[in-house]
C-alpha cells in the first residue's frame, strides 16, 4: 500500500513537516512580539496554501481505493487538475527567502551579524523555504507513485519534470504578477495576457526562463534526492 508500505514513512514525514510547520508559527508570532510589528504575517496563509496540494493528493490517494471505476476516474480527473493549479503554491515558499532582506536592513559597515533579531529573520524565511521545497517534493511523490502504477516509468518521469517545469513557471506568475491559484478561473484573461506578453518581449520572456529554469533546477534536485532517499529498493 502507498502509505503503509514500509518504505514509504508518509506518516512519519507529515508529522515531522506539521512539527516544522507549527515552529516556523511560533517564530513568527515571536518576532511580531519583540518587534511590535506584523512581520511575517502573510506567512500564515502562505504556508497554509502550501499545505492545500499535500491535501489533496492525499485525498487522491484514497480516492484510488473506490471501487466504481467510473466515479474514481472521474473524480481524480478533476482532483489532479486542482492539484495541479496548486502545486506552484509549495514551491512559491522557496521564493520567501527575499524577506530576510525586507525585513532587516543590513548594514555591511556593521556587523550585523551579531544581532540575534537578523538570525531569527533569516531563519523564519529559511524554514518557510524548506517546507516549500519539502511539500512540493513530498505531494509529487505521492503522485509518481500513483503514475508508476498506471504508465511506464519513463512517462511517469516525463510528467513529473513537466509538473515541476509548470509549477516553477506558476511561481514566477505568483511572485512577479502577483496572480493566485483560484485567479485561473477568476481571471483567466489578465492572466492569458500576462503570459502572452512574457511571450512576446524578449526582456520579459529571458527573466521569466532565466527564473523558471532556476526554480526548476532546484525542485527536481531536491525531488530527486527525497526520491532516491525513499527508494524501498
């Protein structure tokens, strides 16, 4: 079975990813109190949505388990393609790293590295980034693991390169456009028009491949080594 195979350990990482989860809360809540400020708190809804893919692809999961082929089939469909529009929403935490330098002015003729508050800033935005790229990695698996059972292991590889390329290019949407998930259905023309003009300027189409190709990179390196680690070979 897909989570209770021993080689697998789902349990065991979505408790230690909830534990890391509830301490990138608690540091947020602490730099708030000791700066009298709100800092960090997008950061709540962020992590939350990089929850929502982990959800449903443990709902997918079960969904496999029904015994009417028709309503199973039919149901992933749709689920698959929520989880999809969602996926980049995990990935989108590596890119909260930039906060470390929102939040805290550097002054290179100090050493500022000596202040407690700048080590507690960048760990906040290093563990949301962790978690970004942890999620991500833990609900593709989930899904490669459903794709092995149902194609060839060279097409199941070929669709979760292409789902990390998508989600990486859904970050850049995210960041850059500032576009949400639900924005492909509330928005479908701005967000047509976005993309239609990456396309079209070359200055525009070289940092949207420059950084997608970045994000991607890093997605599929960190995805391959929780793959490898998990190998029940």
């Amino acid at each position: 079975m897909l989570i209770k195979r021993k080689g697998y350990k789902l349990p065991g990482l979505l408790g230690v990813l909830l534990v890391a989860t509830l301490g990138c809360f608690g540091l947020i809540k602490y730099l708030q109190s000791t700066s009298g400020t709100r800092m960090y708190q997008f950061l709540y809804w962020d992590i939350f949505l990089a929850w929502v893919p982990v959800f449903i692809s443990l709902l997918m999961v079960a969904l496999t388990k029904l015994r009417n082929a028709k309503a199973k089939n039919i149901l992933l469909f749709f689920a698959a393609w929520i989880w999809l529009f969602f996926l980049p929403n995990a990935l989108y935490l590596v890119t909260e790293l930039l906060h470390a330098f929102r939040f805290y002015d550097v002054n290179p003729d100090t050493r500022f590295w000596l202040n407690t508050q700048f080590w507690l800033i960048v760990f906040t935005s290093f563990s949301a980034a962790g978690m970004g790229l942890f999620l991500t990695s833990l609900c593709v698996l989930m899904i490669h693991r459903m794709l092995r059972k149902i194609c060839s292991g060279w097409l199941a590889w070929g669709i979760v390169f292409v789902m990390l390329w998508l989600a990486s290019i859904g970050v850049y949407i995210g960041r850059f456009a500032r576009l949400n998930s639900w924005d492909v259905l509330l928005q479908p023309l701005v967000l047509l028009a976005d993309i239609w003009r990456w396309v079209i300027y070359a200055g525009e189409k070289l940092h949207l491949l420059s950084f997608s190709w970045l994000m991607f990179g890093m997605a599929l390196i960190f995805y391959l080594f929780i793959y490898i680690s998990l190998s029940e070979d």
